[in-house]
C-alpha cells in the first residue's frame, strides 16, 4: 500500500495523530527544526513502510493530512535541522522520535547504543552518531477515542469530604489472594471485586494513582536486574502506561482498559487523581538518549543553562527541566491535562515537583505562566489539583506559597507528627498548627482549610509501620550501598529494629507499635485539611525497612496482604467513618480562637488542669500532652445538629485531664481511646477523664 498527503477534509487545530473518519491527521511542534518526515511501521512495528515529509508548516508546527490511515496504524518522526549542541540543538534524523502527543504506545524499548544522537562509546556528546534507532524505539498508535461512558457520572465531591488514598497499580493488587491471577498488577485488577470491596469498606473518596503515563525502564536500573517500579520517568504524556494491561481486546487495549478502570471506580463513588510528572522527562540529561522531545527541538522543550545552552539545566535531580515556560511546551502539558478529565474522566493530578512548574526567569513565581493558565481553563479550574511543592533547586521548597485551587502535599504535617509521637520536644505549637488546617502556611490568599493535603507516609519514604519500626533506612538492595533515600526520617524502632514477635519478650515492643501507629492515624484523621494514607498503611504494611522502593518491583515494595492486620484495618475504617460522621473534623474555612460577638469560641486549646493554654505553657518544650476543643466555623453554622468535640493528644505519661466547659457544656464522654482493645467503645465521663500514656481521646457533650 502506497501512503501520500493529501489537502485535509477541514481545517486542523489538534496536535498528534487524529483520526477524522476517513483518514489521519498529523501534527507536531518544532520551532529549530528545518523539516520532519512521518515514518509508518507495519503492524509489529518491525518494518518501516513509509517516510514523508510533512509537507505543511505554519507557526512551528509541522502537518499533514492522509486518507485512509485508520486507528492502530504505528508511526513516528525523524527531525532533520542542526546538529550543534554547543547552541542547543541536537537534531539527528537517524534517530526514530515518539510523538510527543501519542495516545497509545505499541512496542518496548530495547536499550541499545544506537538510541543515543552522539557517539556512546566516546563519552562525547558533541559527536554524531549516524545509527538507525528505529529497530530499538517504540511507536505512537493511531486510535480513536471512541468508548461507552454511557452511566458515566463526575462526582466532583467537596475537599471537606475527601479522603485520598496513595496506591500503587501493580503494588495494590500483585499479593491480594481475591484478585485473579491475570488481573494482578493490572487496570482491570484495580477495579476488582476484592479491591473495591477493600476500598469502600475503609471509606476512602479517592484513589491517587502513582504514574500510569507511559514511563521508561532506566538502562542502569535493567543493568542491576531492578526496574522503574514507581514510573516517575514519563516519555509519554497521552499514552497510558501498557505495562499495567490485562488481557488485550480491540485495536487500543490501554486506552479502553485505563478507562473502564475509571468508570468502575466512578460506579462506587472513588474519585480518580493522577500523579503526573511535567516536570523533567525520561530522556535525562545532556548526555542522555535522544527518543522524542530532544530529537524533535531540544532547545525549546528544554530548559538549557544560560550560559552555555550545550548542557541541561536540572531542578529535579533527573537529568533535565521541561522548559513549561514555553508557549508550546506549556500548550502541550494542558492539552495532556485536559485530555485525561475529557477523553480518560479523570478526577485530578497531583503534580511531581510541582514548583518547577513555576519557574520562571526570576525564579518560582506563583503568579507564573502555568498557574494563570490553569486558573483561567474552564476544564482544569474544576478539577482536584495537588502540588508536590517542591523541587531541588534554588527556591524550591514552596509549601504553602502555590495559589488557589491547588491543594499541597504537607511535609510539614509529616515531621512533626512523627517528632510529636516519638517523643520530639518542643513540638507541640507546631502539632497545634497542623490539627486545624496548617493557617500558618495556608492562611492567606484566600485560601481554605483544605489546601493541606495532611499525611504520615507516602510512597517516598518509610511506611507508617517502618516509622515505628526502624531507626535507619535499610536500602542495600537498591545497589547504591544503602545511601540512597532520606536519611532524616523521624522515625523511632521502639526498642529493636526491625520486626517483633508479639509474643515473648517483644510482647511489649509489639504492643507499643501498635499503639503509636493507632494514635498516629488518629491524628491524621482528626485533623483539618484533607487527609491522605498511602495503600497499606492501613494493614501495617512493611517494606523491611526500604525508605525509597522506586526500583524494587517485587515483595518489598508490594502490599504484603497475606500478612494484613485486620485490626489495624477495622480501626481505621472506624476513624475515616468518625471523621465523615462529625462534619466539625473537616470544615472549609479556617477556625479562629478570638470569641466571636455571642462570646463563641471556634478552637480553644486546654492544658490538663483545664485551664487555658498560655504563653508560659506553649513555650515549655518538655511539654507533651494538649487539648483541643474543637467548635464549628460562624461561617458554616448552618449545619444543623453539630456538636463540638474535645480532642485529647497524650504522648508523655498517664494523665487525668479536666474537661473543657465551654457555654453550657458542662459534661461529656468518650467516643474514642487510642490505647483501649476496644478504641471505639463509648464511656460517659463526666467533668474529668483519665488519659493513658500514648493515646489520643475523643469526647463529645452530653
């Protein structure tokens, strides 16, 4: 079959490969290149079938109409245009380029020399290597969107009724008995009868997904025998990661598996957020592979160092910065956003590193390009938005400075939670903070209580049993000689590092664990902003001490459900069901301690004895133990029915603490014990209540 551009149907506004009906249409940005040709592949890709030129240029972009291409057809580019990377160019026509708008991805990349543009061998990139790497490199899919969303509903539910849970494809479901063999590790697997039924028994709103954009396997990481098991290097912003398919059916298995995935999640009320990275890409630095964006127009896809544009300008400690303060690059990462809430129904996005989204020439701006041009877009304004807000360059560390709608990732909330209940001094002005929403952070701008996104473990990092469990990170498997990962994790083993038998002489060792991990998940979910537990936590999943699993795809990184705490699972399904039940635990707006003009307090925070907390007793950094008592905001009393609560956080020795009288409130009882079998069990108390080492409570009015 012989292939030729012909003057399209209508006129084209889409970039990538899209499908009309009777043909394709082709599109792609480059501004320094001199000319780009379309390659198309036979079916397994082994054979390249055609070569055109792109016949239409106009305002950088490249473009070409051909009748009779239809969805599953594979292709990909060839750049031609200087090769001086002393300028910041670095066009070889040699290499096979991924569109960077490819909706699917067929094929697995085979590292090999030749997919590099300069001379391997050499360690010189200033050479030229004049290798085809098309017999190595993957290739874009046409496909078409076509899919039955029919039922399909957004269920956009309010941040004050979130409750984020972190997981992991492969990571959720490869050890989970219930899930079938061939679902392990899969979309379809996610939305299993087993896994869902998990899900909504704990009560979770919404499941965040660590990356499903396609993501390459680091060529060192495959040298070691470990693999990119997190995914955090993506070569594909519209392409669905093929590695998490199930069973293929029709001619786009990723497209329709990722999407039935989300509309069973819709059916049972879970929202869907995305963890992206438009931050930096796979390719790495300078010297890295030439597969797409490098090949296609390094100079404008990437930030380069201003001094001598030959090398890469890295704030993300990969390699390379997606240079999003260019117009195109910019259109590129909203076209992919607003593709996966239009065509894929997701939810939302947590953004990697997101302060190097801010960048711009004078440094992170929160009035920058990329903010104002999410905030003006009638799609993406509306859906759940959560900043990683930070990065590693000069600056970078921007929590609480994002603007409205974003949401932050709180480490703030992390460490000193973790510093509270290890027994950390002079942390409890701090701890007060972070239990009525971070205001010192996100008190401003009219921002709300839910911009912090509150939580004790994340993938990066210890898990909640780890924290508990080991004073050192234990990473030797990753083969970087255990130096890799935090050092500083503010955990505490408790007595031994490493796992305990609970019975015996580690009886107590075991006990105490259990206990702090109780009382720490209360205090997540008993405080304001929007809590989120990584998958697993609620198990006392362990990872033997891996602080950083990104390499580990097998059982240390897994969740271990064989191994499950169906206790620990039962009481924190409780506690996710208090925190719904009690609407004064997540409110919109930030509380104030100043009486309002009917003498109402909103917060009041209360020392043992009963008495206010003051200056004198805030500055104390022995002190370890505080008292909240916890009203509704004036601005949202039209609830009907709330009552205040009294929340008690003990991490220092027995005490009997006197309970608050606020207005009429003059007695109360015990909705819940950290340090009782039976956590949840009501006791009436009266005016004092005895409150045990290492326990938080909870009282309500009689």
């Amino acid at each position: 079959m012989s292939f030729s551009f012909t003057k399209p149907e209508r006129q084209q506004h889409e970039m990538g490969a899209e499908f009309t009906g009777e043909g394709t249409h082709f599109a792609i940005f480059s501004q320094n290149a001199e000319a780009i040709e379309l390659c198309l592949f036979s079916d397994d890709g082994a054979e390249e079938v055609a070569r055109l030129e792109m016949p239409s240029r106009e305002g950088s972009i490249f473009s070409g109409y051909i009748h009779g291409i239809r969805p599953g057809q594979l292709y990909g580019y060839r750049a031609h245009g200087p090769y001086e990377p002393e300028q910041g160019h670095r066009f070889n026509p040699n290499k096979l380029l991924l569109d960077p708008y490819a909706r699917e991805i067929a094929g697995t990349l085979q590292w090999d020399d030749a997919l590099w543009g300069y001379d391997l061998s050499t360690g010189d990139d200033l050479t030229f290597d004049a290798r085809d790497s098309a017999a190595f490199m993957v290739k874009g899919v046409v496909q078409d969107p076509a899919f039955d969303w029919a039922g399909d509903k957004t269920i956009s539910r309010l941040w004050s009724d979130s409750v984020v849970y972190e997981a992991h494809v492969r990571g959720l479901t490869m050890l989970h008995p219930g899930v079938p063999d061939e679902l392990r590790g899969t979309y379809a697997g996610m939305v299993s009868d087993p896994i869902l039924e998990h899900l909504q028994k704990l009560g979770v709103t919404a499941i965040e997904l660590l990356p499903c954009q396609f993501f390459l396997d680091d060529r060192m990481l495959l040298d070691k025998g470990l693999s990119n098991y997190w995914g955090y290097q993506t070569l594909g912003y519209f392409a669905p990661e093929p590695r998490y398919l199930g069973p293929q059916r029709g001619h786009s298995p990723a497209i329709s598996q990722f999407k039935d995935m989300v509309k069973r999640f819709h059916q049972v009320g879970i929202e869907v957020i995305m963890d992206v990275v438009y931050n930096h890409t796979a390719e790495g630095s300078e010297r890295g592979p030439t597969l797409s964006f490098r090949g296609i127009d390094n100079a404008s896809y990437y930030a380069l160092s201003p001094e001598n544009p030959r090398y890469s300008f890295d704030t993300t400690g990969t390699g390379n910065t997606l240079s999003v303060a260019h117009p195109m690059v910019l259109r590129m990462v909203l076209d992919s956003l607003r593709y996966w809430v239009q065509v894929m129904h997701v939810d939302g996005f947590r953004f990697d590193l997101a302060s190097t989204l801010g960048r711009e020439a004078m440094g992170f701006d929160r009035e920058g390009g990329f903010f104002d041009a999410i905030r003006q877009d009638p799609i993406l304004a509306g859906v759940k938005l959560i900043a990683e807000p930070w990065d590693i360059g000069s600056g970078g560390y921007q929590v609480g400075g994002f603007p409205h709608p974003f949401r932050e990732w709180n480490d703030k909330f992390r460490d000193t939670v973790r510093g509270f209940w290890r027994g950390d001094e002079g942390v409890v002005g701090d701890l007060a903070n972070n239990l009525i929403g971070s205001p010192q952070q996100f008190n401003h701008s009219d921002r709300g209580a839910t911009s912090s996104i509150n939580f004790l473990a994340a993938h990066d990092g210890f898990t909640l049993a780890d924290t508990v469990s080991y004073n050192e990170r234990h990473n030797e498997a990753n083969g970087e000689g255990g130096a890799d990962g935090h050092s500083n994790n503010l955990s505490d083993n408790m007595g031994a590092e490493g796992a305990v038998d609970d019975a015996g002489d580690d009886e107590g060792i075991a006990e105490a664990r259990q206990q702090r991990i109780r009382a720490m998940l209360a205090t997540l979910l008993l405080s304001q902003g929007v809590p989120m537990i990584l998958s697993g936590d609620e198990l006392g999943n362990s990872q033997q001490g891996n602080n950083n699993v990104y390499c580990q795809d097998n059982e240390t990184a897994w969740v271990d459900w064989p191994g499950k705490d169906d206790a620990l699972f039962d009481f924190c399904a409780k506690l996710i069901a208090m925190r719904h039940q009690h609407y004064v635990l997540a409110q919109d707006n930030f509380l104030r301690g100043d009486p309002g003009e009917d003498g109402r307090v909103e917060i009041a925070w209360h020392q043992p004895d009963g008495r206010a907390m003051d200056a004198e007793l805030w500055a104390q950094p022995q002190l370890k133990v505080l008292g909240l008592f916890l009203s509704y905001s004036a601005q949202e009393a039209f609830v009907e029915g709330e009552r205040p609560l009294f929340i008690v956080l003990n991490a220092g020795d027995e005490v009997t603490f006197t309970l608050p009288t606020h207005g009429e409130l003059t007695s109360w009882h015990r909705l819940l014990d950290t340090a009782r079998e039976d956590a949840f069990a009501p006791e009436q108390v009266g005016e004092a209540a005895v409150v045990a080492a290492a326990s938080v409570c909870v009282f309500a009015p009689d």
